[in-house]
C-alpha cells in the first residue's frame, strides 16, 4: 500500500502514464509463447509453481488478452529445443501476418530458472543475450519479454534499463508504435520468490491479479503494460520486503519508435468476473479458487468500486483484519458479473483461512503419522481361512511439496497380527497370523478449503510379510511374502501448525502363487495422526 | 515427463515382481501334511507304571515289545517326517513332491517323496504316498519305492485309517545297501496299519524276515480304549537255538490303572500243527508287582488266580 500511495503521489510520472494513448487490444493480431519450467538442472532445487504460474499468464492473455488460442503456444516442462522450435514457428507466422498488412504484437513469457545469463530449461539451457537479440529481431511490430526467474534482471542490462516502480510511454499515436519492451521479475543479482500463500510466485501473480482488473488505476476497464507492471513491481516489493530473501525487485527496459501504451488486457466488453461497489470496506479481497490458490487479489480504495474479470466458477474471498477473517463464497456465474457483497461474509477465525498453507509457509517439508490400519482381503473364503482380517500398528514418513508442490513421497511400516482358524475336513487347525508391511507411496494432495482439508490420491507398492503359527506344533509354520501394487486416496484434517488427523484408504492388488495362481484384493482403512516438522 | 514407455517398464517391473511371491502359505499343503501318521498317531501311548526290581516277569516283557514297538514306529516315521516339516519342493494340482535330495548316507542316491491327494467325498480324503529312491542321474522309470503309504480320513483329516509298508528287499535288490543298517539287515518287508478315527484305536505291525534269518517272522496287534486300558499281542516265528521251529505269541492286558496280565503260549509241536500250550501266566497289581505266576516249566504257581483282572 504505501509503495502504492508513493506511486501515485508520483504525481508527474502517472500523469504521464495516464495521459498515454492507448493502444487498443484489438489493434494488433496477437501471438504468444509461454513457457514455465519446474525443473532447472542437476544443481537447482525444482520450482513449485512455475509451470502453474505459465498456466496462469496462459489463462488471462487468452481470455482478457485478445490472444486467440491458436495463436499462443504453452510450453510446460519442456527443452530448449522445444523452446527454440516453438519460437521459430510464431515467428514464421507473425511474419506471415505482417505480409497481410496486419500490426502484430508478441509476448514471450517465461517462468522457471535462471542462472550465470542462461535460462535453464531442464538439463538444457539459452544464453539470455541469444534470446534478447532474437526477441529484438522477430517480425512483430511490437515485441514484450516477460522473465519470471532469478537473476532475470540481467536481460533487462542494457539502455534504458531501470529498477523502478513504473514507466511510461508517450502516447502521440497508437498505429505506428512499434519497438521492444523487457520485464524481470528481480533485478540481477536478487532471486525470483515462490510463496506457497498465493500458490505462484510473487510477480507472476501480482502480474496476472493486475491484469485481470486490479491494476486498472484509470478505471478504464483496459490494464495497460504500464499498469500492470505498477501494479506488479509495488506488490512484489511490498510482499517480499520481510522475507527472508529479502525485498525482490522487477526491472523493466524497452526500446521504441512511436509512442503508445499498450493496453494488454481488455475487459470492458466481458462481463464476467466480480464487482466490489463502491459502499464496499476498503481494504483487500483474496479471491480464491477451487484449488486453495489466490485467483486474483482487488485492493479496494475507500471511495472507489473495483471490477475483475474471472472466469465463471465458484470461488471463496476472504478479507483479513487485524483480529478475524472475513470468509465467504460467490459464485460468477457465465458473461456475468457477480456483485460483492461484503455483508454476506462471515467473520471466521484465521484457522479457518481458506487460503492454501495459510497457516504455514511451509514449502518442502518433513511429516511422520502414526496410526492404526485395519486390512482386509475382498474374497471371503481368503478372508476366512488363508488371510484373515487384520489391525495393524503403522507410521509413515512423508516427504511433502519436496520434487513438487502437492507431490508427497511416503514410505511407511506397519505390523499386526490377528488369530484366525483353518478347518480341512473336518480338522479345525487354530493359528496365530502376523504381517509386517513396508510400503512406498507418491501422491498428489489437492489443498481445498473446506477448513484445513486436503485430499491425495497416488499409487503405492508395499512389501507383505504374512505368516502364521499353528497351534499344533507338529504343523510347520507357514509364511508368503510378496510385493503388492496399489492404489491410495484419503483426507487429511490440520488441528493446528504442525498436527493433522489422517483417514486413509488403500485398495491392493496381490498375487498369491503357492498352490495356484489367484489374483487377489484386500482394502485398507486407516486412522492417524500427523506431526508435521 | 513421464512417457508411455517408462509407465509401461514400471507397471511390467511391478508385475514381475509381483510374480516372485514366495513362500510356503498353503491350506492344501496342510492337506497333505495332516495325512502323514505322527509318532502318536502309531506308537503305543499306554503309560505303564515305572519298572521295579520285583516286576512282574511278563510285565517287564510286555514294556521290552512295546519299547520295540515304538522304536521300529520312529524310524519307520522318521523317513516321512521329512514331509511333515518342510515345504513341497514341487505342486502340481493334487501331487506334491518332496526332493528329490541326495541320500545323506550314500550321495550317488537320491530320495523323494511323493503324495497323491484324492478327494472321497466333501468330508473325505484319500492319500497315497511313496517315499522312493534312484540313483542320481537315472530317468523317472527308475525310482524304487521303499516305503507306500496310503491314508483315508474319517471325521477330520487328521483322524482315519492308514496302511504302511516298508519294501525293504525292493530297494535292497536294486542296489542301495540299506542291510548297512542293522535293524533293516534281515527284513523283507514290514506293513504296518492303524485306526486312530475311533476308540478302540489299533495298530497292527507284520515283519517279515528273510528266509536265513533266524526270526522268520512277528507281528504287533495292539488296541487301545478310551479309559485307557489295552491290549497287545505279539506273534513271533523262527528257529530255536537248536535250530527247532516255533511259533509264540505273548498277549497282554492291561487297565487304565496299569494292572494286567499277560500269557505266553508256543506251538511246541515238530512241525508247528498250530497247537497253542500254555507257557505262563503272570498277573501284576498296580505297582506292576506280580499278584499271580504261572509257569509250565516245574508247573509252578505263585500267589492267587482270583487276583487276576482278566
């Protein structure tokens, strides 16, 4: 807010920006290469929610951005290769629209890492100057590079480069601007932020929340480059300002003829997404999707109504105070704008927050559960004389958000044993059976905000030690092990920071191959509890 | 980024690993095993009183022929306790095989058993049983058997009828030197049967010698009833010291409490016409202490023949 405050009294500077020309989202045929890159090389940690953060970006051009899906190509965890052939396709094509007398405009979007002026793309890499120059070179009329990683600052090395709060373009004309603009989420020498709050990290999601409407200071219903980049370079520096990393600066250079600004994002035609009138409490609204991820942020002035577009879904807004949340629903429904109403949330303590790891930033981490298991074999005659019913002793260690965000890696143990009885003609033959289980489980966890709820699902292959002592001690003991795939799904309950209630559920293929071939199922029930570290 | 291929590897891996289950979890083998006479399923279980300096003579006898008794059922189980301990080495439907593993004794030979499961009835079971040896290398013709069991339940697997015969002399014609053993030296064959499915519970043991032995034959007949009282008979045949033929046969009695009788008779005649004389007779208390003696020789008596239980 006070960045914000300070932005505006900049009284000459949003004069300027204000006073710009812009020019219209309809004006040009738009092109778009999105790229986002979880993974960074064999000396880089993977990113969380960088290929989420390119989904998002993809998102808001295509349906606020007046980029036709066919004229946008996402990329997702791919090489550079990849990277350079998508890029040598749009340009064939843009060019290919120039020829037919059209101004074009192209965004190249990129989320994932960066390091010693090389994006890393996997275990493959582009030279940062390699890809400047092409950006300068290709046949658009307008070019727009946007890097979210670390160090992305170094692209912006170059004249007219600037580590500021905004920039402004000097409207004379809209039709003959052309020219290359450069934005960096952090400045050179500082890292790009994640946060596990917003579910992306800072600029991209600042960047995205802007253009679907916050940004809109003129209150035109069109978020200009200009206004965006305000928007995102204010938020960044705001939210990052007390973290551990440090305050993350975006930078931003460009390089034109013509003056205009570039409207990016156009909503006054769609009518889908949520007002807050102007009666409304000032302060912020969290819109937040179905996922447990902020959708879009409105930072509501006292005298002022706000608008952003969204698509039509339900979705839960929450607005902090000092002392409580305020929490609720509303439902867009489709080509509508829903109205706020502030009245209709409730207030709710901030362990109700429905935002995804409200409670803790947690980022990767460690988690052991300990819990009991009830096990159980589908066929009933199995059940009855060969594998009987079972409660089991287990504990589980857990590797959370660790290879990706929601990806959790478990391994887990677990015994018990039970008394079951076989009868062979007539023969009734008492025994005590026993298990141990070892078992390793990768799973996704989708974070809702039904309370603290998250639910996982994943696939999980144990090691099943089962044997059983016969009463009669002249009957040899009898054991089978053997490995069983599976599949596992279940909720998890946060009580508090570190404790979470657990309730699983595990269904298992087993192949049992001593007097024959039968292919058999047995389910698992569990109940426990989680300390995460 | 996970292709089709690496998703096709991992699932073929986790079924191939999935098809190394081992183990010996079984419900048929229990079948199998159930079948097999224990020691106690056989041997003579009648607790006589502990022997004294002052026994009765034909009561320490009746203990020395169950002693024996019960020593020829743990080799003869011996060679099948094998099975009962250990995992089949080889299933297939309603066979199971043990081994074969190389003779301990003689490694150029091999042994194995073999059982055959027959379903009678939903309540019934019947199995056969071989245990058999070869000498390694041979071809499946080649196996001999030395012992052929068979089993038929009744009431549960474990209780039923079952029949024993141990081939000595097969086995001693196709080469393996089983007369290195003693106690096998002079034997032909020996058939054992028992019936453990109702009281009274029997066994019967035949032995049958080799014509140059100087025991021809013998044969146990022994009965037990639920109170725990029993009998047993013991018919033996051969040559005396002087090299004359006779027949005996010793029969005893006895009750729960351990009191009982005994009597001795032998066919003295030259050419064995089947005529029983009585030889002797004791009675014992008890204390296993004579209460009545009998003997032909001086036509001796001892004690009170009103004192005999039987």
């Amino acid at each position: 807010m006070t960045l914000w405050r300070a932005i505006v009294r900049a009284g000459p500077l949003l004069a300027l920006l204000l006073a710009a020309s812009p020019a219209r989202a309809a004006a040009q045929h738009r092109f778009a290469l999105i790229a986002g890159n979880d993974q960074g090389g064999a000396d880089t940690r993977p990113l969380r929610f960088a290929s989420e953060d390119a989904r998002k970006v993809h998102a808001v051009l295509t349906q606020l951005g007046g980029v036709a899906p066919g004229d946008v190509t996402l990329l997702l965890n791919q090489s550079a290769g990849e990277f350079w052939r998508a890029l040598g396709t749009l340009e064939a094509r843009i060019a290919e629209t120039r020829q037919h007398g059209e101004r074009a405009l192209f965004v190249l979007y990129y989320s994932g890492h960066a390091k010693d002026g090389e994006l890393r793309l996997g275990e493959s890499r582009i030279p940062l100057d390699a890809l400047k120059a092409r950006l300068a070179s290709a046949p658009a009329d307008i070019r727009i590079g946007v890097f979210d990683s670390c160090h992305s600052g170094a692209v912006t090395r170059t004249k007219g480069a600037r580590r500021a709060p905004a920039f402004e373009i000097q409207a004379a004309g809209s039709e003959d601007t052309r020219g290359l603009v450069l934005l960096s989420s952090a400045s050179a020498d500082e890292d790009a932020q994640e946060s596990d709050e917003i579910g992306g990290s800072y600029f991209s999601h600042y960047l995205v929340s802007g253009l679907r409407g916050d940004a809109d200071r003129s209150r035109d219903r069109r978020v200009t480059l200009s206004e965006a980049y305000a928007y995102a370079y204010a938020r960044t520096v705001a939210d990052t300002a007390e973290s551990a990393a440090g305050a993350q600066h975006p930078t931003f250079s460009y390089d034109f003829q013509g003056n205009a600004d570039l409207v990016l994002t156009d909503f006054a035609s769609r009518r889908e997404g949520i007002y807050v009138p102007g009666f409304a409490p000032a302060g912020i609204y969290y819109i937040v999707d179905g996922n447990g991820f902020i959708a879009a942020e409105i930072q509501k002035s006292a005298d002022g109504d706000r608008q952003i577009a969204l698509p039509a879904g339900r979705y839960h807004v929450r607005r902090r105070l000092a002392d409580r949340l305020r929490i609720g629903e509303i439902q867009i429904a489709s080509g509508q704008l829903t109205t706020l109403d502030e009245t209709r949330l409730r207030d709710a303590p901030f362990s109700d927050d429905p935002v995804k790891g409200a409670l803790r930033d947690e980022g990767a981490h460690l988690s052991l559960s300990l819990g009991g298991t009830m096990q159980s074999f589908f066929d009933g005659p199995t059940r009855d004389s060969l594998f009987p019913s079972t409660g089991m002793l287990g504990l589980e260690f857990e590797v959370r958000d660790f290879f990706r965000h929601g990806v959790i890696w478990g391994l887990d143990l677990a015994s018990g044993g039970t008394h079951g009885q076989v009868d062979r003609y007539g023969t009734m033959l008492p025994f005590r059976f026993s298990e141990l289980t070892a078992g390793t489980t990768l799973a996704g966890e989708w974070r809702f905000h039904f309370g603290d709820m998250a639910v996982f699902a994943g696939v999980r292959l144990a090691a099943i030690l089962m044997s059983r002592k016969f009463d009669d001690p002249t009957v040899p003991d009898q054991f089978f092990a053997t490995f069983t795939p599976g599949v596992v799904a279940g909720v998890r309950y946060r009580l508090s920071r570190s404790f979470a209630l657990l309730g699983r559920g595990r269904v298992h293929y087993l192949l049992y191959n001593v007097d024959e071939n039968r292919s058999l199922g047995y389910w698992e029930l569990s109940a426990g509890v989680a300390y995460d570290f | 980024m996970i292709s089709r291929r690496m998703v096709a590897i991992a699932l073929a891996l986790i079924g191939a690993i999935g098809l190394g289950g081992c183990g010996n979890y079984s419900n048929e083998d229990l079948d199998f095993q159930l079948a097999l006479p224990d020691q106690s399923d056989i041997a003579v279980k009648v607790q006589l009183s502990a022997s004294r300096t002052d026994s009765a003579e034909y009561y320490l006898a009746t203990r020395n022929a169950i002693n024996t008794f019960n020593a020829m059922v743990v080799d003869l189980v011996a060679l099948i306790d094998h099975v009962r301990g250990n995992s089949p080495t080889s299933r297939q439907g309603n066979r199971r095989i043990w081994g074969p593993f190389p003779s301990e004794i003689y490694p150029t030979w091999e042994i194995r058993v073999v059982m055959d499961r027959s379903t009678v009835s939903s309540a019934l079971l019947h199995m056969d049983y071989w245990v058999q040896l070869r000498l390694i290398g041979q071809d499946d013709s080649t196996w001999v058997s030395f012992l052929v069991g068979a089993y038929t339940s009744q009431g549960s697997a474990r209780t039923g009828q079952g029949d024993i015969r141990l081939l000595a002399n097969d086995v001693r014609l196709a080469g393996y030197r089983i007369d290195d053993d003693p106690g096998l030296a002079n034997l032909d064959n020996l058939h054992v049967t028992y019936n453990n499915a109702a009281y009274p519970m029997t066994v019967t043991m035949d032995i049958v010698n080799l014509p140059t032995a100087t025991t021809k034959s013998g044969s146990y007949t022994y009965a037990q009833n639920q109170d725990g009282s029993g009998r047993m008979t013991f018919d033996w045949q051969g040559l005396t010291d002087t090299g004359v033929p006779i027949t005996a046969n010793m029969t005893s009695q006895w009750l729960g409490s351990g009191a009982g009788r005994s009597d001795l008779t032998a066919d003295l005649t030259p050419n064995l016409t089947n005529q029983s004389t009585p030889l002797g007779t004791d009675c014992w208390g008890v204390d296993t202490v004579a209460t009545y003696t009998y003997r032909r020789q001086g036509d001796t008596t001892t004690g009170f023949p009103d004192s005999c239980l039987f």
